[in-house]
C-alpha cells in the first residue's frame, strides 16, 4: 500500500445541476457590476455565461492562461469593468496564441456592449473583439461571426468609450474573444435565462482537520480517500440531498480546465445536506476508486 499526496485544489469538483423553465428576459443587460474572480480560470462573466479556457503548453511545461483583470473604477462613470490583455500564453518570445471565449447566454436580436482600447494595446498585439458561434452547452466554438478591431469600435456619447454591435437572426449563444479592451455594459433584445444551481468548495482537509491530505492506493489499484470539506451554495437555487441532480462530489485527474478534465464517473459522493442559497456547511465524504493505479499524484 502506497501513501500518496492528494492535490485538492486539482482533484475534487462538485456538481451541482438542476433543472428550470427558462425565462425570456427583454431587454438583457449584463452590466460587469457583480465582482468577477479573474484569478479562476474558468470565471463566468454573470449567471448563464459560460467560459471556453484556452490553455498553452508551449514548453511542455504548462499550463499557461490567458489574463483578465477585474476593475471597480475603469468601467463606465467609475463602475465595475472587466479587462482582456493579451490571447497569449506563457512569456513574450516562447509563448503561444490562444483562443480564451467568454460565452454568453442564449440571446437574440441586436448585441451590443461598450469597449475601450486598453493603453497597453500596441500595433504587433492591437486591441480588438471578435465574436463566434458557440453551441448551445457553450463549450464548442464554431465560426467567427465578425472580428472588430480599434477602428470597427464605434465612438459613443461616454467619453472614453465606443460600442460594437452585431444582430443575431435567432436565439443563440456567441462567444466572445477579447484582447486588450475594457468591457462594459453589454447587452442584447432579449436572453433565455435558467435559474442556475453552483455549488463551491471553499476549504478541504483531512478528517482530522490536518492538511495535506494523503490517499492510500492499493495493490490493485484501488483507493479510498477520506476528506472533509466545506461547501457553499453561491447558485441561485436551493440545493436538496437526494432531490437536486447531480448534488454531489466527484475526483478528477488533471490540472487543467474545462474538456481536458477526466472526471472519473464511478467515484461519486451525493452530498448528504440541504443548502438553502448562501448557506455553508462542512461535510465528511469517502470516495472510493476503482482506477487501474494511473491516477494523478
């Protein structure tokens, strides 16, 4: 029997997912006022957006990321904005091009959101947006709808700022790849919004309360893995054991985001708490593996 790290903050995932009548909301607006945590890399720019990361690998020792900033004095009159720099990964002479694309929610009609030129934009990395077909999970890009650069921006009545603008034939979601620009107040006719369940893990230990936490792994391949761990409901649903689909704790082998996670389906904890919206709580979980010993150390 082999004792070995468990890399939590790569390991564990939750899932939350439930299901709602979606909801027409016209006009919608996406105004960058809640705080978005950049330092996730799969941050959601508002309830019902998605995040396509893009990930470089360039010196085989990655992942490198895409960088955002979130400001609460840059946005339009002194509010909130979110900032893209450069759809680069890694250093400036090794790096690589990405693709990062914020996804939107299911819209239609005219889009429209406010841009402004980030002042480290430069003519071999111009400030630009463009904007994509994503299918309807918002996880695949599909073809670029139109690419906006500085001079495409159009000049409006807020000092400082421009708009760009694009008209949707019917309801779907677009992705949104951005390099140096400050992005405000987006909006489009209407969305199709679902009330949406996430769920968060804030702090993971050891049954004990001690960190780092090890795993023991068999000779035949097998683990068990004893944590505590302490969620929170940050969704807009409330959560019930046994009723919510998907209420429940998952391991992952990997590091990275989105589809190059390996979730293993038969290592499954349904969280055994209710969690009403807002509320925390700390629960004690077993998850027990039947990989062939190749599992991430």
């Amino acid at each position: 029997m082999r004792k070995i790290r468990l890399l939590l903050t790569m390991l564990l995932a939750v899932t939350a997912l439930g299901r709602a009548a979606a909801e027409t909301v016209s006009p919608y607006v996406a105004d960058f006022e809640n705080p978005i945590n950049t330092a996730v890399r799969d941050f959601a720019v508002a309830s019902n957006w998605r995040h396509i990361v893009g990930i470089g690998n360039y010196d085989g020792n990655g992942p490198y990321y895409m960088s955002y900033s979130y400001s609460y004095s840059d946005g339009i009159d002194g509010s909130h904005t979110l900032v893209a720099y450069k759809q680069y990964a890694g250093d400036y002479e090794g790096g690589e091009v990405v693709e990062d694309v914020l996804v939107t929610p299911v819209i239609s009609g005219e889009v429209t959101m406010f841009v402004k030129v980030s002042g480290l934009a430069s003519t071999s990395y111009p400030s630009f947006v463009e904007f994509y077909n994503v299918d309807q999970n918002g996880t695949t890009l599909g073809e670029q709808i139109h690419r906006f650069t500085a001079t495409e921006y159009v000049e409006s009545e807020i000092e400082g700022w421009s708009t760009i603008t694009i008209n949707l034939d019917s309801p779907k979601r677009i992705g949104i790849r951005a390099q140096y620009v400050y992005m405000d107040n987006f909006s489009a006719t209407s969305a199709e919004l679902v009330k949406e369940a996430k769920l968060t893990i804030s702090n993971v230990t050891s049954p004990t309360g001690s960190t780092p936490v090890y795993y023991s792994q068999k000779e035949d391949g097998t683990v068990d893995i004893n944590v505590k761990v302490k969620l929170k409901n940050e969704g807009e649903v409330d959560l019930v054991a046994g009723e919510t689909e998907n209420y429940s704790l998952s391991l992952v082998k990997g590091a990275y985001y989105g589809s190059n996670n390996t979730v293993y389906d038969n290592v499954k904890f349904d969280i055994p708490v209710d969690l009403a919206i807002g509320e925390e709580a700390e629960v004690e979980a077993v998850l027990i593996s039947a990989q062939d010993g190749s599992m991430s150390r």
